[in-house]
C-alpha cells in the first residue's frame, strides 16, 4: 500500500484538500443558513413543528438517493456535490440553532431590551453568542456527517477522496482495489479528524470561559 501512495502522492494530496474544501464551504454555507432559518423559526413558533418534521424527515433521506436527484436536477457536474453536500450539513445546525436560541434565558434578553437595545442588537450580542456553544455542537456533528457524504457526492464528479472508494469498488479482483478503497477511507477518517481538531479549537476562541462552564 505505501507504494501505491508514494506512486500518487501528490494526486492523493490534491484530493484531500478538494475533499477538506469541498465539506468545510458546504458546513459554512449550511451553517449561516441555517442559523437565519433557526431566527425565523424561533420568531415564529408555529414553525418549529415544521421545521422539525422536515429535519427528521431530511436525515432520513438516504445520500445515494439524494445523489441520483441532484443528477436529474442538475446532471453530472461538481456544483451538484456541493449542493448535496450543503444540504444535509445544513439539517443538523438548524436543529441545534433552533434549541440553543429557545434555550437563552428570557430575563437576559429582557434586561437587553430594558437598556435600549433593538432587537437586532439583541440578537447578534445577546442571543447569538449564548446560543453559541449549542450551534457549534450542530457544525462539528454537520462536519462529521458531510465528509461521508461527500464520499458519495463523488458519483456525480464531486471533488475529493469519494473516487478512490468508487474506482476500488470498479476494480474488485484486481490488484490495487484495496489500495484505492483503503486510500480514500483512511484519508476521509484524517480529514475528518483534522476538522474536527480544528473545529474545537475554533470553539475554544469563541466561547467564552463562562459559557464553557
């Protein structure tokens, strides 16, 4: 096996940065979508019913099949990955979005409000930054979730370490299927790693020490 990477190191590398490239952009576009939603739906309670049973029933969505949509949809192009991608990035924010703003104490946001503040104050110094550690719970979970499906998103060209999976798949019985199958797996198990390293440190900056406590 270390041969077959040797041999392709630079292309595997390659790869791995379109794979990290590919899910991170999904989770933050996902991400600011989501949290615009969650404002929205905790303004309006009669949605968060909605929204819930939509969620559920997103999750439930296997990713092959919302893959084979995005190539009737869109046809085979790496725009089709991302939208994929994005798409169940974004359920998982949205819930924890959703329960981390219902979860802000309503004598905070009330003592906002009784020392001037508008509303978008309110949110974006009080409501956002409490409900914070709730959201970024959703991203690193989003994150860990998306770098699977961006494996799959490879079906339709997405970028990223999904075709060594698919072209081992191809090649069952010959001699390099388990390396290409071993290569694409373990360097999504590391990119997934990688990630989530940084996305703790990322919660480390910017949640505050009393929040964490």
């Amino acid at each position: 096996m270390w041969d077959f990477v040797r041999e392709r190191q630079d292309q595997i590398l390659y790869n791995t940065f379109q794979h990290f490239n590919l899910v991170m952009q999904a989770v933050l576009v996902a991400s600011v979508l989501a949290v615009l939603l969650a404002v929205v739906i905790v303004r309006y309670s009669w949605l968060q019913g909605l929204a819930n049973a939509l969620s559920a029933i997103g999750l439930t969505i296997p990713a092959l099949a919302l893959v084979g949509v995005m190539l009737a949809l869109t046809g085979i192009q790496p725009i089709s990955a991302f939208v994929a991608v994005a798409f169940y990035a974004l359920l998982p924010v949205l819930r924890n979005a959703v329960v981390g703003l219902q979860g802000v104490d309503p004598t905070l946001v009330e003592s906002a409000r009784g020392m001037g503040m508008s509303p978008l104050a309110v949110l974006w110094r009080v409501r956002l930054p409490l409900a914070w550690p709730v959201i970024h719970a959703g991203v690193r979970t989003s994150t860990q979730m998306s770098m699977g499906i961006a494996a799959i998103a490879a079906y339709i060209l997405g970028p990223g370490l999904g075709g060594y999976i698919f072209t081992g798949l191809a090649q069952i019985g010959g001699a390099n299927a388990v390396n290409y199958a071993l290569v694409g797996t373990l360097g999504i198990v590391l990119v997934a790693l990688v990630a989530d390293v940084l996305l703790l440190l990322l919660g480390r900056l910017t949640i505050s020490k009393g929040i964490r406590a």
